[in-house]
C-alpha cells in the first residue's frame, strides 16, 4: 500500500462507523414525549438519536409512584401518570416546596424560541433527503427515508397507547390542593380544579402495548439497526451530512427538553408557580400546611406528623 493511500483511509474509516451514531442510547425523544403528553406532526422529521426509545417514556420516572394528599379532603392516594411524575421529578428540589398549578391547556400554541428551533431540525432533515437525491447518493437517502418509517411508525403506536381514560367521578368547578411527596425529600403543592388535577395525577398515560403493536415497535427497532449498517454504502458526504443532521438534531431536541418549564397532559397544562421554599426539616412543612388548611388528618395519613391520642396513624399504601 502506497503512503498517499494513508490520508485518504484515515479520513475515510471514521466516517464508515458513522451510522454508530443513530444507535446512541439517549432518551432525548422518550423525555420529549412525556413532557408533551403525546407527539404532533411538527416532530415528524426531526431526527436524532434515540428513534427506537421513544416507546419507553414510561419507564423515565423509574418506576417511582409518589405518595399524595388533598389537602381538602384529607384523602390520600398516589401519583399514577408516569409523566407527570417524571415532569414532578425534573421541577422539585430536595428540601424546598415546590408549587405548581394545572389549567386547562387552551394555548395551542408552542414556544416560539422552541418551534424555531424545531422548524431548523425539520428543515435540516429535508434539505439532506432532497441533497441525497439530487446528488445520487440513494444510500444515504435510503437511511433518512428508513429513519423517517420508523418515527411513523413510533408515534402512530404512541397515539393509539394513549389512555384518556379513566380519571375517576368528575366533580364541576370544585377547588382542589394536593401535597405530593416525591423521593429525596422533594415535595410539590398541585393546585387547580379538581377534574384538572385528576387528570393529570389518576389513571393511565399509556397503556400497555397490544402484540401488534409490539411486533410493530419491535421492527421498527430492527429498521434503525439496519439503517447504521445501511450508511456504511453511503457516499463520504453522505456519511457526515447524516452524522451532522444526528448530532444537530440531538442538541435541538435535548436543549427543548431542558428549557421546557411546562406539562402538557390529557389537555390540561401543569406549570410551576414562583420560585421553591426550602424548609429546614419536613415537620415544618407539615405544621405550616396544617394551619393554613385547618386539618390536620392528611397529614397524619402521610406520616409526616405523629399521631396524638384517638388519632389515626399514617394510611399503607
């Protein structure tokens, strides 16, 4: 092998495991749909990283079911949206109350600083795919076209996964504030309607996928292997322009995720109001909450203050 080969092969070889990239295990997309409550059509060409975790958005709050009481009522019970949990997690700070309060989500309309920058990764998409074509590197164009299926393919089976079900008895125009306890000493004041607050704490976010629809997700996730070995047939432009796109696209979509200060959720927006309190220990919390309510038994059922005589002790949950 001749010397003025070396160059060009030491150049080359990077860009052959550029499809290596679109295997990176970022949860970027999974996070943006729990913080949206769905998908929408604008995110349909915004490709990056992650394609095939988009199903597992669940799984992001790790399993985590905070307790919660209405501090109304007295009534206790758990946290069981997944994405509001994980929105809870992202907006709390140990040690502070955090207050939030839920409306209904009448403006449609997204951030402007966000939609620009989704509309870049859109257009970033489509001037690859028209270049691939116009260019004749049909490799290249075939990975973006493959990628693009599988986000169909995605967020087709999201639509039909979400719930929108069952949120319990609706109570019309009735005022509700929840005391939720998150781990780590976290704690967040819900306050809203009651129907607004049910639902985005009650029921389900996502069922549980058919079989059809696994086996869907399932190929779709075989598509993206695919679609890295695919680039490798791929023209050396064509190798850094997919890996540009994935690489852009990723620092637009985590930067949406880490700038959105809000939860969309079962048409209801759930948005944090003032900074957080920080308390010196959890009783106090307790005792503040207990005066300005007037009752004392959710938090008995919490457990956050201990139980006088004739009083019942902290409700298992």
């Amino acid at each position: 092998m001749s010397t003025s080969a070396l160059p060009g092969r030491l150049i080359k070889t990077p860009l052959d495991l550029a499809g290596l990239i679109i295997l990176a295990d970022i949860d970027a997309v999974a996070r943006r749909t729990a913080y949206t409550g769905d998908t929408h059509p604008r995110d349909l060409l915004v490709l990056c990283p992650g394609l095939h975790r988009q199903q597992e958005a669940p799984a992001l709050s790790k399993g985590e079911y905070p307790a919660c009481a209405a501090l109304t009522t007295g009534y206790v019970f758990r946290v069981e949206n997944e994405a509001t949990t994980l929105f809870l997690q992202r907006m709390s700070k140990t040690g502070h109350l955090t207050t939030m309060k839920v409306t209904g989500a009448s403006d449609k309309a997204p951030n402007g600083c966000r939609w620009s920058a989704y509309s870049f990764a859109f257009s970033l998409t489509v001037w690859s795919f028209t270049g691939f074509c116009l260019f004749g590197d049909y490799w290249a164009a075939a990975v973006l076209g493959t990628l693009i299926v599988v986000r169909v393919v995605n967020m087709v089976v999201i639509d039909r996964r979400l719930s929108g079900g069952w949120h319990g008895q609706t109570e019309p125009g009735v005022h509700g504030d929840l005391l939720i306890l998150l781990s780590q000493d976290r704690w967040v004041r819900m306050m809203g309607l009651v129907d607004d607050l049910k639902a985005v704490t009650s029921g389900r976010w996502l069922r549980d996928p058919t079989p059809w629809e696994t086996a869907l997700t399932s190929s779709a996730t075989l598509l993206v292997y695919l679609a890295a070995i695919f680039l490798v047939c791929a023209e050396t432009t064509g190798k850094a322009c997919v890996l540009i796109l994935m690489v852009v696209s990723a620092g637009i979509v985590v930067t949406a995720n880490a700038n959105m200060k809000e939860l969309r959720m079962n048409d209801e927006l759930v948005r944090v109001d003032g900074p957080p309190k920080a308390y010196g220990r959890r009783l106090d919390l307790a005792n503040e909450l207990i005066q300005e309510t007037g009752r004392r038994e959710w938090a008995l059922r919490l457990g956050m203050v201990q139980p006088e005589k004739g009083e019942e002790g902290p409700v298992m949950m």
